[in-house]
C-alpha cells in the first residue's frame, strides 16, 4: 500500500515555467491513495502539454481532496492503461476520483489540451463530487471505458463540453451539474 498525503506539488518553483507532470503512477502499483495534496502551476509549456497526474495500468486507487490550479496541461487528471489502445492487456482499474477541486486547465497548441480529467481504455472508474471549473477544453472524458461512472460532479465554464462518454460500455453518467457561462446550466 501507498499513500501520498498532504504535498504541495508547485511546477514554478523560483518563478520558472511549468514544465512535466508532477506525480506519475504505473503499472504494478495497488491500493495507493493520493489524499489532499495541491498541484500548483504544474504541467507543460509547450504542444505536448503533460498530465499533471498520469495514472497508466494502476489497480484499486483512490485520489480524494486534492486541488489542481492554474496547470498548463494535456489533462489535470489523467487515467490510462500502461499502453494507450483499446483492448490494452492493461487498463487502470477500480479507480476513484473524489471530491477534488480542479481549476484552470488552459489548452495550448494541441487540440486535445487542457481537460480536467481524461479517463481512457480502464475498467471500474469512479468519478464523483468533484468541482472543476475554467477548464480550456472538457471537464470530464470517458473513452473507452469498461464500468465507468460519472455522477454529481460540477462542471463550470469550459470551452467545449462539460462531460463527453464515447466507446464506454456498462458506464453511467449522472447527476452532474454543468454550467458554461452566467446563464446557462445543464444536468446530465
């Protein structure tokens, strides 16, 4: 077992350019907990735009209370198998992304930048309660995921969508709030 409790992660140490991911998880890693940590400023500066937080082929993993600002990235959160394809031999599993605070993803030069959280090609992920706003693509992206849900987030002033599903089988998105702009509000 692993847990990361309580760290700041500041990508602009000494007032530098974000730059990488600031916490990366792989394969063989179970039973970890990411608990109340703060990712500030973190990210990329140029088109590739890393995950501030890369989980790739992780099993039975719990990221809860953390708070994502003002990342410069690819995604805040980013849940994968170890080899990005549909039908990998390794998808993230039984995964939960609870009561977070992500806030200002902007997108960069890549189309597919600046999303709050990107969860793809896993099986049995949890995305509930969590808060994201000022986010420069997605809110929340379920891609090819097996037993995804997706419920009573709040999802507030993105450039595109607030929630996407495509290519997810036995997933649910429900009771989610979304409100882009002063007077538009949506729930899914």
């Amino acid at each position: 077992d692993v847990e990361i409790n309580s760290v700041t992660f500041d990508g602009t140490p000494n007032g530098a350019n974000p730059r990488g991911t600031a916490l990366s998880v792989n394969t063989n890693v179970k039973n970890a907990r990411i608990l109340n940590c703060r990712f500030l400023n973190c990210g990329g500066t140029d088109w590739t735009g890393s995950p501030v937080l890369a989980l790739a082929g992780v099993t039975r993993l719990s990221i809860i209370g953390n708070i994502f600002e003002n990342t410069v990235a690819q995604n805040a959160i980013t849940v994968n198998a170890n080899v990005a394809s549909p039908g990998s031999p390794n998808p993230a599993r039984d995964i939960l992304i609870s009561e977070n605070i992500i806030n200002g993803t902007t997108l960069s030069a890549n189309q597919y930048e600046g999303n709050g959280i990107w969860i793809g090609h896993s099986d049995g992920v949890t995305c509930s309660n969590n808060r994201i706003s000022n986010i420069g693509r997605i809110g929340i992206e379920l891609f090819y995921t097996h037993r995804g849900v997706v419920e009573n987030n709040h999802v507030i002033d993105v450039a595109s969508m607030g929630i996407s599903m495509g290519n997810s089988n036995n997933s649910v998105v429900v009771g989610n709030a979304e409100k882009k702009g002063p007077e538009q509000v949506a729930v899914a």
